[in-house]
C-alpha cells in the first residue's frame, strides 16, 4: 500500500497543494488530469527524486518522506522509456539488479524471464535506439520490474506511442495489473483511465480532487471541474457482444439494465460504454432517425450546466442530455415528463477493459 | 530548368572563401616554401624531435592530470545550481580572454620558489622555474577551459531522466555518473581533452615566461627565428604543423565514432 499524506511542494511556476490519496495493495490507480497541474512532480516526489516541502509518503506503512531514492523500493517508468542509449537492452534490464550485487547466474535467468514475459526476447542484444516506441516501453517497464519493485510509477506511459502501440502496451499493463502489482500511473487520457484503473484520482491544480471507481468518477463527478476535464456524463459498465463480423455493423452491448447498439471495431469482451451527454437526443414523440437506440424514458432531473440545460432522464440506467434553454421550453422537460430518447450507434464509444 | 543560386547565399559563400583562404595560404606558404631536403634534414635534427616530443608529452601530462579534476567539476557545473555559479563560470573562461605573457607572469608569482605555493612544492621536490613541470603547468593554465567548457556541454546534454531512472534502480551518486552520465557525455568530454590537448600544444606566450629551456617547439621556432631568421624557423614550422595536425586528425576521429545523444 502507498500513502500520501498532505504532501506540498513549491516549484514556482506551479505547485503541489495537500495533496492526500492511497493506493490500496495490487490495486491499480490512474491519476487523471490536464497538463501541468503537476502530476509528473507527484511522481518524482514519491520516487525521491525530488523532495516535497511538508506532508507525508507511506509505503506499507513506513515513512519514506526523505528515505534515500535508492532504498525505496519504487520502480519509476518515463514517458519515452528512458533507455539508457549506451547499453544494450539486456543490460538495461540488469542494471538495477548489478547495482543490488545480485549474482550474474540469477541476473541473467531474471532478465531472460522477464523478457519472455513481456515479448522481447529477440532483442536483448539490441542497442534501445534501434527499437520502436512500443518496444522500448516493454524495456523499461521490464527494467523497472527487475528490481521487484513493492510499487510500480508510471509516467505517461503510452502518451508517446502511437495507436498500435499503445493498445499492445495497454493490454500488457492489464496483464501486470493481474500479478497484484501495485501500480500508480498518471496519464491526461480519460481512455487510459478507464481501460486500466480500478481507481481513478483526478488532479486539479496540483492537488487530487476526488478519488473513486471509474464510474463515480465518471457519472458523479465531485465538482465542474471534474465534469469538465473528463467530459463524460453517460458511463455504463456492461459487456459487448459482436453479432456480425461485418464493420459496418453494430454490435451489442449488453448491461444489467440496458441494451446499446453500438459501432465499434473492439473485441468483444467485458467494457465500458461512453456517450457525450451533447450526442443524446430528446423527442416528444418516438422519430424515424437513423439513430440505432431509441429509449422511453422519464426525466428525473433537470439543471443548469455551464454551457445550456442538463437533462437526466431514466430510462433503465440515467442517462444525461445537454440541450438549450428553448428545447427545454419547446418539449415542456420537467420532472417527470415522459419522453424519448435516441442515440446514434456511432456516438456510443466502447472501451475495453 | 536550370537550378538558380540565390545570390545572397552566393556572396555569403564567396565570403566564406576568403576566410578559408586566410587561413589556409599562410600555412601552405610553409609547405610552399620549405625545400624536401630542408624539411628531412630537420627531422634528423635531434633538438627539433626531442622539442616535438617534449610539446606532446608535456601537453598530454597537463590535460591527463587536470582532467581528474575536471570532468567531475564540468558535471557539477552541468547539474548543479549553486550561488555564484555565473561568476564561476566566468572564472573558467578567464584564461581565454586574458594575454598569455600575462598569464605566464601571473604564474610566475605563484610557482617561483620564493612564493607560498613555489616554495612548499620545491620542498618536497617539484621546481617549476625551467622544468617540465613548470611547462606543464603553464600549458594546463591557458588550455583548462576547453576542457570543462566541451565536458559541461557534453554532460548538459545528458537527459536528466536517464540519471534518475538510474537512481530509482538503485545507483548511488558515483555509480550513475560513471556508469550513465560519463559514458553518455563521453564524445563530448574526449573532445574537449583533444581540444585542451591541441591547445596546450600551441602555446607559446605562457610558457616562455615559465621556462625558455626545456625547450618546447614553439619556443624552438621562436629561438630559430629570433638568431636565424625565416628560412631557419620555417622547416621547423612545418614538421611542427605536420605531426599536430596527424595526431589531432587521429584523436577527432575516435573522438567522433560514437554518439549517443540524439538531438
């Protein structure tokens, strides 16, 4: 377990105020949040590389606040990797292990073993700027995971690869995820979030707001801020079902209360549906759109957003439209009204998890 | 369509001719005029080798040591913020800017054997008036910036995040900077040596105050000069020009074979 307690840190141009979370034992955290509100700093302040002002950081109980960087038994990956660019990939592996005067017998079936686990076997003898992005991210993770570290930090990790890449990562991170590594990851991708925590800590500037399950954070955000920065009010965990192997083709996603048509190219498997709260259509009347999903519904809420109305209506699961003021007076919206909804195959987006 | 030279680029180029020529007319009036027997006869010449060898080791001796102490400071320099450290800075560029008779005398106040410094070393058995020492030394005063200039710019260069990846693996201070930071650094750090090497080499003003005799080739090309005029200084020159040029052509190509720092 990884604790941080009201930890502060003055950097000038910006700074870490109170910030407070925990990281449970194996549990995977992602730290969400725009760029610069300092989550790379939080990183490095846990890993001792700098030090914070005041507060506190635990791991397993003990104060490592201003324990050598050396001795705290954190593994830290960067967002390009950080290979060092003088030594082959087996050695970049082994380095922290020489640095442990671990024998070179066992130094040698750790980096073999590891670079089996995570797929780069053929490359041990490699110089790391010959690789591509997705194999120098297995590098550095397998370096960082040679040290058998007790907390694994991850800084931006799949922020510099491109799209194939970084679903291999992604699924390679899922598998770390089910050793029962304890694993913080700070990212300013929503998706990253939601395909890989089991928790989610917002930051804003340069404190940890809110902290919770992807869907609180996702359907109940704390405060504007939160709903702003992920932008997401429709959020459904549940499963998707492929009914056709044809991609022009909807498939099916199915939860405890609802059923969605959606597009998409992902695998089938267990996930999560988002759909913009702007891309959810209210009628009077049931229409012939060429929108997949249509609902009955009631509204059961009916507010102010920062931009026009927000609507809540249920039907089965909540489900939150942004419309203007006129279209709220046009259909009467009021609590209670009995009304219809649709949405577009195409704008119900599925991420795996 | 015939490709058309953009007339700016064409007149900066033709400037830079004249540069290029500036520089290289004199040295080839050397070549031009020294006769092949001339040149032959004074490589026989026992005093002129012995001056060469003298300028190379001397040289190589003051960059060898010096460089103990500064490439880890070029580090500190490259990493650390400390109070003043724009004065330091400036300190080190020092030698640069000021004349070397200057220097050479300014030495002179600190090496002769009847200041603090002098005195201390004489007891325990180094005297730099006229010694090889005390050419060392003066080279070592002119030619040190170029050292810790190319080594702090060498090192600055290193990403930061490579030195703490280190350090979360484990490696102390002394670890990460021999096993990550130097190796990294390292073209720029050789060509800073080849440089202070090169430099120390060619000077002249510091070290005639310090010591005329051992006699260092500059020095000898000056004498030769001085009692015999320019026929006489000039098959000097060239053996001179020909053996720096060999070995700084060699150490700028192992300086040169690997580069890790990608821009």
């Amino acid at each position: 377990m990884l604790r941080v307690e009201k930890l502060s840190k003055n950097m000038g141009e910006f700074s870490l105020r109170d910030v407070s979370f925990e990281a449970r034992e194996g549990e995977y955290l992602v730290l969400l949040g725009a760029s610069g509100t300092g989550k790379s700093v939080l990183l490095e302040t846990i890993a001792g590389i700098s030090l914070p002002d005041t507060g506190r950081v635990l791991l397993g109980g003990r104060d490592i606040t201003y324990e050598k960087i050396q001795k705290r038994d954190l593994g830290i990956v960067f967002q390009n990797g950080a290979l060092f660019p003088h030594l082959t990939v087996a050695k970049n592996v082994s380095y922290g292990l020489k640095c442990r005067g671990e024998k070179s017998a066992e130094i040698r079936s750790r980096v073999e073993g590891l670079a089996e686990e995570l797929g780069f076997s053929s490359l041990l003898s490699r110089n790391p700027v010959t690789l591509s992005g997705g194999e120098a991210q297995r590098v550095a993770l397998a370096r960082a995971l040679a040290i058998r570290p007790h907390c694994l930090l991850l800084d931006e990790p799949l922020s510099s690869l491109d799209r194939g890449a970084c679903s291999e990562i992604r699924s390679l991170l899922r598998r770390l995820k089910r050793r029962n590594i304890t694993i913080i990851h700070v990212t300013h991708d929503y998706e990253e979030a939601l395909s890989l925590a089991d928790r989610v800590g917002i930051m804003e500037e340069g404190t940890v707001v809110q902290t919770d399950t992807p869907e609180k954070i996702f359907t109940q955000p704390i405060s504007g801020f939160v709903a702003d920065f992920v932008g997401i009010r429709n959020f459904i965990p549940g499963r998707l079902v492929r009914k056709s192997p044809d991609k022009e083709r909807a498939s099916e996603f199915v939860s405890d209360r609802i059923r969605f048509n959606v597009l998409t190219d992902e695998k089938e498997g267990e996930g999560n549906i988002i759909i913009r709260s702007e891309d959810i259509i209210l009628s009077a009347q049931p229409v012939s759109t060429s929108a997949r999903n249509i609902f009955k519904g009631k509204v059961v809420d009916l507010f102010p957003a920062r931009l026009g109305m927000e609507v809540i209506v249920d039907v089965g699961v909540e489900l939150a439209a942004l419309v203007t003021r006129e279209s709220v007076e046009r259909l009467g919206l009021e609590h209670g009204r009995e009304l219809f909804v649709s949405v577009k195959a195409s704008a119900v987006r599925f991420i795996g998890a | 369509m015939t490709r058309r030279i953009e007339p700016c680029y064409l007149i900066f180029s033709l400037l830079g001719g004249v540069v290029l020529l500036f520089i290289v007319a004199p040295l080839a009036g050397i070549f031009i005029n020294t006769s092949a027997a001339g040149f032959f006869e004074t490589m026989r010449d026992s005093e002129v080798t012995g001056s060469i060898w003298l300028t190379l080791f001397a040289s190589m001796g003051a960059t060898v040591i010096c460089a103990a102490a500064s490439i880890p400071f070029s580090y500190i320099l490259a990493r650390k913020d400390f109070p003043f450290k724009g004065v330091v800075n400036g300190i080190i560029d020092l030698p640069i800017v000021i004349p070397h008779s200057a220097a050479g005398i300014a030495l002179l106040g600190v090496l002769s054997g009847g200041s603090l410094f002098g005195g201390a070393m004489e007891k325990v058995g180094i005297k730099f008036i006229g010694t090889n020492a005390g050419i060392m030394a003066a080279m070592a005063f002119v030619s040190i910036p170029f050292l810790i200039n190319s080594a702090r710019d060498g090192f600055a260069a290193v990403p930061e995040e490579l030195e703490k990846a280190a350090m979360n693996l484990g490696a102390g201070p002394l670890r990460v900077f021999l096993t990550i930071s130097l190796p990294i650094a390292w073209r720029s750090v050789l060509s800073g040596l080849v440089l202070m090497w090169a430099r120390g080499m060619s000077e002249f003003g510091a070290v005639i105050i310090i010591a005329y005799h051992p006699m260092i080739t500059p020095v000898l090309i000056y004498e030769r000069f001085g009692a015999f005029g320019l026929k006489y200084a000039r098959p000097v020159s060239a053996v001179f020009l020909i053996v720096c040029f060999i070995f700084f052509v060699l150490l700028r190509t192992i300086a040169g074979r690997k580069d890790y720092v990608k821009s």
